[in-house]
C-alpha cells in the first residue's frame, strides 16, 4: 500500500473494481489471487486506525487488513441473504409441507445421535 498524502491511499483488493474506473498495474488473468489496484480516500484518523491496527492483527499489510475486512463484511453480508432467503423458503410452506420437513429433521437428529454413541 502506498500513501500519496495524508487521506488517499492506494490498496490492492480483490474483485472491487467499479464499472468505467481504470486500474494500474500488471493484471494476472485467471489467477484467484489477482489484485487490482484502487484509490480510497480516508481521513487520516481512519489512516492512523488502519496502520495501528494492521499490525495488531497480525495482517501483514494495511492492504491485507482492508481485504481481511472487506471480506469479513462480504461474507456477513452473504450469510444474511442466505438467512433470509431461507426463512422466505420456510416461510412459504404449507402446513403440510412444514410438518414434512420437521419429520425429517427428527429422523436426522436421530440418526446422528445413534451414529455418535
């Protein structure tokens, strides 16, 4: 990560690049690992927090601990949509249906018990 001054900073992130925006840099296709350059400007006590705290958390950059933030918020983010749209399935089933898949549920639950003992 690179600092132009005291509020911008320059990181490599996965996957966030914006529609219409140029990136800078060599770009590896078809590697997971394929970093793309952004320009954020933060405050500079969002900046102190992000050195301060890189560290303590054992990132090995202020970059790696954006990612590691961005991607703990992505999956946050992945997990309530996921929630949601099961309780929308759930939501949705007759009577009938719901006692059906709570019987399968008991026959699950049983049959870990047994294979646990």
């Amino acid at each position: 990560m690179r600092q132009h001054n005291s509020n911008t900073i320059d990181m490599h992130t996965t996957g966030m690049k914006k529609q219409g925006t140029r990136t800078t840099g060599p770009r590896m296709s078809g590697r997971a690992s394929a970093k793309e350059r952004i320009t954020v400007s933060l405050s500079k006590e969002r900046v102190r927090f992000l050195k301060a705290h890189s560290g303590r958390r054992g990132a090995p950059s202020v970059s790696a601990y954006v990612e590691r933030l961005v991607a703990d918020d992505q999956a946050r983010a992945e997990l309530e949509e996921l929630s949601a749209h099961t309780a929308l399935y759930y939501d949705s089933l007759s009577t009938k249906e719901a006692e059906e898949q709570n019987a399968w549920g008991e026959l699950s639950e049983a049959a870990l018990a047994v294979k646990m003992e």
